[in-house]
C-alpha cells in the first residue's frame, strides 16, 4: 500500500468515526452531543457565531479563491 | 416551527425564496466557472463572504430560543473535540510528510472533488446554502444571547 493510499485511507476512517459519532449520539441515554445541538452550543454567543462565519468564510476563500 | 409546520414550509416555497434559490444557484454557477486567483473569483467568493458576516454582526442579531436553552454538559463534547483532534492531527501529519505528492491533504482531496464546472457549482451552492444556514435563525425578536 503507497504512503497516498495510507493517507486517503486514514480520512476515509475518520470520516466513518465521524458518521458513526454522529449516529450514535441520537440515541437516548448516550452522553455524546449530537452534531446540532454541538453548533447550537457555539452559536450561543455572538463571538462564537462570528467565529464560525469566519471559518466558513476561510473554508470558501480556501476551495474557490486560492 | 413544529415539524410539521417546516415540512409545510418546505413545500409551499414562496415565490422570494424561489428567486433567492435561483439567484444563489446562478451567482453558484458563475463564481464556480471563474479561475482561481483571479479577481472576479475573489469578487464572487468575498461578497456572499461579507453579506453573512455582516448579518451575523448587526446589532439586533439574536439567536432563536433553541440556542438560549441551557447549555449541555461539557463532557458531551468530548468526543467531538476528540475527532477533532484527531482530523487535525492526521491532516497535519500528512502535511508535514514527505514526499508531498506523496501525502494527501484535505485541501488536495477538496481540490480534486472540485476539479469540475459541475462539481464546483455543487461545491459553492453548498457553501452558500452553510452560509444561509447561519444567519437564516438570527432575528430581533428572538431572546438575547447567554453571557459566556
């Protein structure tokens, strides 16, 4: 296996944990935010929604201007 | 809004949100044709960019009653800043390995995926609709924010 096919693999396996974690904190009981409720919690303030705008905006610079 | 009511909502779109959905996908089209580091892309990309951080700032901007309820427990985010770390680790690990072409990043990924007119149209309509999402819930009515 090449060192590009070792690194491909490893986001492919984060982003399954990341879709299970999401998965597995719907269901009642279990001590894990769900991903709304995680947003919804840095959105509580004016400095964390005006944190998050900057980072989708770095995001969008990112992808389609550099 | 119940859930009903959103499904309704969703539905019956009115003729503003209809237009403002074909504006967006045509402002979509348009900024994902351009070329990178050109001007017209930083035109197209700054100024959605602005209009969201401006509606976020305005004074009035008040989050919904979802968003003023009282806060979950820190230790329900563990797990989340866990994955995090672990993104951020295995991103940064990559970047720093060498041969470079050897190590992708998720800017190379991202770059691949939107290498295409079609796909970076989807690309930029996704991050629009991320940027409506928001700022869509921020009103004057709504409670004031929780003090940090």
């Amino acid at each position: 296996m090449t060192s590009f096919m070792i690194g491909i693999t490893g986001y492919a396996v984060l982003l399954a944990l990341v879709i299970a974690l999401a998965i597995v904190a719907r269901r009642p009981g279990v001590p894990v935010a769900t991903g709304s409720r995680l947003i919804a919690s840095i959105r509580r303030t004016r400095t964390g929604r005006i944190l998050l705008v900057l980072g989708w905006a770095w995001v969008g610079w990112h992808l389609f201007v550099r | 809004m119940g859930k009903a009511q959103q499904v309704r909502a969703v539905r019956t779109l009115s003729p503003a949100a209809i237009a403002a959905l074909a504006a967006a996908a045509c402002w979509a089209w348009f900024a994902s044709g351009v070329r990178t580091f050109t001007r017209p892309a930083e035109v197209l990309t700054f100024i959605p960019a602005l209009a969201v951080l401006v509606l976020t700032l305005r004074p009035k901007a008040r989050s919904i009653p979802i968003l003023a309820g009282p806060a979950p427990p820190w230790r329900t985010f563990i797990a989340w800043i866990v994955m995090l770390a672990a993104v951020v680790g295995w991103e940064l690990s990559e970047l720093f390995s060498q041969p470079r072409q050897g190590h992708p990043t998720l800017s190379s990924i991202t770059n691949t995926l939107l290498s295409t007119h079609p796909s970076r149209f989807l690309g930029f309509l996704a991050w629009l609709l991320l940027g409506w999402l928001m700022v869509r819930d921020l009103g004057p009515g709504a409670p004031r924010d929780e003090q940090p």
